[in-house]
C-alpha cells in the first residue's frame, strides 16, 4: 500500500477553477498518482513516468 498523504500535490497545468480539478504528485519510487480532487472520496491513480 502507498501512503498518499505525505506527498506534495499540485495542481496541473491541465485544471481549471470550475470543473477539472486534476492534481498530481510525484512518488518517491518513480510513480505518478493522480487525482480528481473535486471528487475527494475517488481513488487517485497511478502510473509510471512513460505512462
């Protein structure tokens, strides 16, 4: 299991104030978690840096 509070999320350049709220963050084994955070009870999702 991944803790995915510790992290610094960010907002990405891709959002916008009214309706997609993507914010990204960069884990320490490479991985890439991302998250819808207007829907904050979703899973975020992981990826590799290709992905």
């Amino acid at each position: 299991m991944i803790d995915l509070s510790a992290p610094r999320w960010f907002k990405s350049s891709r959002s916008n104030a009214k309706e997609n709220c993507v914010e990204v963050a960069h884990l320490p084994n490479t991985l890439v978690a991302v998250w819808h955070s207007k829907n904050p009870t979703a899973p975020a999702l992981l990826f590799t840096p290709t992905e």
